[in-house]
C-alpha cells in the first residue's frame, strides 16, 4: 500500500466522469480496506518441529495460509489485517490424529478437540472417500481427512468391509483398485502373510503408497523389514521378542479378539533385554510407529467403572454408545477379571517399550483407535499425550508427535507446524502446555483451513 498516491489529477475533460473517477480511485486506495487477513498478537508460539517457544510473537494468516511467525519487535502488521490479542496464549499446531476410524457425527467433535486432521485406518470404502471429498470441499466443520478407505487383509479376515486377498496376485489388484479410487496410502490387517506383504509393498512402490500396518501372523521386525512405513497399536513387538511367538500367531489366526488378547497378555512377560533389543532394531529401521497407548490403556480397564463413567464420554451420541456395547464385547472376547489384570500388568512393558524406541532415535505418532468402542473422538488424543508423557516423552516432544510427526507420516509438508507457508492449521490454549501436558485440553480457539472457530461455540453442537 506504502507509496499509492490517495488524490490523483485526472486529465479527462468531462467533470463528472473526473469526479467518478477520482471517487473509484479513492475507494481502492484510501477506503476503509477490507480486512483480508488475521494477525494473532501476543501469544507464545510452540512450532510443532521441537523448536524453542517464541514469546510475545505475532501470526499473520492469509488465504489459509501461515504469512509470517515473528517476534512482535521482529515484524509490522499489515495494514488490513484483523488483530487478535491473544497475550497470555499459547499457539500450537492443529493436533493430527495418527489413528482413526473416522465417522461423520464425529467431525465437529475433532475440531472442537483441536485436532485439525485425521488419518483414516480403515472404513467402508466408499462411504469413508465419500466423507472425506465432503470435508475437502470445505461446507463442514471438519478435519482434513487421509484416508486408506478398507483395510487389505489376508484369508480368513473378520474385520468388517476388509479386502480379503489369498494370493499375490489379488494383493496387487487390491492395492491398483485403491489408486483408482484415490486412497492416501494403504492399511493391512493382521492376517497379512510375508508373501502377501511382499505383493501389497511391491505395487504400493509403483504409486508411492505408503503402507501401515496392524499386524498379527508377522513380527514387527519382519513387517519393518520389508518395508512398512507405520506399524499401528504395537503389534507385532510381543511377536518379535518373544523366544515363542507360534502360540501368539496361532491366536491370530484364530480370531481377531483371540489374537488381541493373546498379543495384550503377552507384552507382561516380555524381558527387558528383549524389549531394549526391538526396540533399537525397529528404531534403526525408520519405521514410525503408532502406539495408540489410550487404547491399550482404556481396554485394559474396560472392567473399571470410573472409564465407563468418564467424562469425555458425554460428547458422544447416546446411539454410538449403544452400537459400541461394551458388555457385549466383554463377553464376545471373554475378558474376566484376570484377563484386565494380565492387561494392566502389561502397561509397564507397553510404556518401557515406548521409552526405548524413542531413545533409540525412533519416530513416535500419537492416535487413538477412536470411533472404536471406548476411544472418544478428539478428547482421546489429549490422553494420549498424557500417556505419552507419563511414558517418559517430554511436553515438547509429544506435542511434535501430534503435529509435525503426524504430518511426515502423511507426506503432508503444509501441516504440523506453525510456520510460514504451512497451512494455517492452529490452536489457541489459554494455559501452558509445556508446564503440564494436560493444559493441551485447555482450548479457547480452533483454527482449520484459515477459518478461526471458538470452542466453545463449536461444543454447543453437541
Ligand atoms: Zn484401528
């Protein structure tokens, strides 16, 4: 703006196209200019990337876009900006779930979290496309969706809407229909053999999938080994340290609540030397990993009234709840008493594990399992922080596993940072959340796609 001229001599002779003239010209420089950006002033900013805190700093966004991050001293604000005092704020990067199963009434129950973008790990394929063309065309309040619609799993899958393949051949045909219908990247169950892997890898290279896994009849070494990107919930560690993992991958292949329970009760008898030993390997691999420690955490305790009663609960709809049917999966699975017990004997191990990847130079996502029974849309992913930090990660570190981790796992370079030219994707947290990880729930301000939403607004929904 610095430098037009407001007054301007026209040489037209007519006076009253001189006076219209000089009218127009003096609306396009001198008018009151529509405000076509946001600068937020004031706040601390936590990049995402494990950088440093900026204080007292100023955020300009513009067309859905992170402009400028700049100490307040550092930068002027245009002039047709909207300030917002945000001083005494911090400002995060919006939280990715690196874990879903998302569904539509749980859109506006994410944003309302903070978490600005979901990674999908399987639905029905094309209700969940459908869904996620919905939210990219913008007229819903809604994280940005990723998505590897229906899981590929071997002979024998139980899990609903999978692709079941039994040879190569049909492996490679799951993974070419799925560039056809415009996937992210690609999921495989637990009854994925070496073979059937190798298949699924080989074409995912041709299109440059990216492959996650919840694996089952493969150890985590073998999977990462061969070339998974993601290994999901931290299956096949147990597999991989056990001396005798034939009985866990015979429960596998018994059936999918046999497996988990066997694969659940295993890690408590895990050694140290055993978990140390995966967990380097695994690190040296590069293979990223989603522990989804609120699921290992909220099922061990499926048995304790105060998870039935837990607050969060009540964003969800009373319908979903009902279809979720705890008691009924209890019985299904046959979890007793000694069951939750060998469960929770198994947390230490989970945690330890956790711990030693990370030391090792392993990269950690946070996700949750949420729409699955018991796993809250949105609000789970601040647990999981919580437990990433009781599993010894700092403040800073499981931030970035919800942010700029989250982002790389999806080949998403706009997201997860507050930064310029980063998408403007961000939250507004009225207290610290590096003095005490549970300050992330503490959210005054949703920002997805440039659009700034209040939270507490967007919570009168539901
Ligand atoms: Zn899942």
């Amino acid at each position: 703006m610095a430098g037009r001229s407001c007054m301007t001599t026209p040489r037209a002779t007519d006076p009253l196209r001189i006076a219209l003239g000089v009218l127009a010209l003096a609306a396009l420089a001198c008018g009151p200019a529509e405000k076509d950006g946001i600068a937020l002033v004031g706040g601390t900013v936590i990049s995402g990337a494990g950088d440093a805190a900026l204080p007292d700093a100023v955020v300009i966004i513009r067309n859905g876009t992170i402009e400028a991050v700049a100490a307040r001293a550092d930068i002027q604000i245009p002039k047709n900006t909207e300030i917002i005092d945000v001083s005494g704020r911090w400002i995060v990067p919006g939280f990715i779930d690196g874990h879903a199963h998302v569904a539509r009434w749980a859109l506006d129950r994410y944003v309302a979290a903070g978490v600005t973008a979901v990674r999908d790990l399987h639905g029905v394929r094309d209700s969940i496309l459908n869904l996620k063309e919905e939210a990219g065309l913008g007229g819903l309040v809604s994280p940005r969706i990723f998505s590897a619609s229906a899981m590929i799993d071997g002979p024998g899958t139980a899990e609903l809407g999978a692709t079941e393949v039994r040879t190569v051949s049909e492996a490679r045909r799951a993974v070419d229909d799925r560039a056809v219908a415009g996937v992210d990247y690609l999921k495989i169950g637990p009854l994925v053999t070496a073979e059937l892997l190798k298949g699924v890898l080989d074409e995912a290279g041709t299109f440059s999938f990216r492959t996650a896994g919840h694996l089952g009849v493969l150890d985590a070494l073998a999977a990462a080994s061969a070339g998974l990107a993601s290994i999901e919930h931290l299956t096949g560690v147990p597999e991989a340290a056990s001396r005798a993992p034939a009985s866990l991958f015979e429960a596998h292949r018994a059936g999918k609540l046999r497996g988990w329970t066997a694969f659940e009760r295993a890690w408590a008898g895990l050694d140290s030397a055993s978990l140390h030993r995966v967990a380097t390997a695994l690190a040296e691999s590069r293979v990223v990993l989603v522990p989804t420690l609120v699921m290992h955490e909220t099922w061990s305790r499926l048995d304790d009234p105060a998870i039935l009663s837990h607050p969060d609960l009540s964003t969800i709809p009373r319908v979903e709840l009902e279809n979720w049917n705890v008691p009924a999966l209890i019985a299904s699975a046959g979890w007793g008493t000694d069951v939750f017990a060998a469960f929770r004997a198994s947390r230490p191990n989970q945690d330890l594990f956790v711990r030693e990847f990370r030391s090792a130079g392993g990269k950690l996502v946070a996700g949750t399992n949420a729409t699955r029974p018991m796993l809250i849309p949105g609000r789970s992913l601040h647990t999981e922080l919580e437990l990433l930090v009781a599993a010894g990660l700092t403040p800073l570190d499981a931030i970035q596993t919800a942010t700029h981790n989250a982002a790389q796992l999806l080949g998403a370079d706009s997201l997860g940072m507050v930064a310029p030219g980063k998408a403007a994707d961000l939250i507004i947290l009225t207290a610290n959340p590096l003095a005490d990880i549970r300050n992330t729930r503490a959210i005054e301000r949703v920002m997805v796609r440039g659009q700034l939403y209040l939270a507490d607004s967007l919570r009168t929904a539901f």
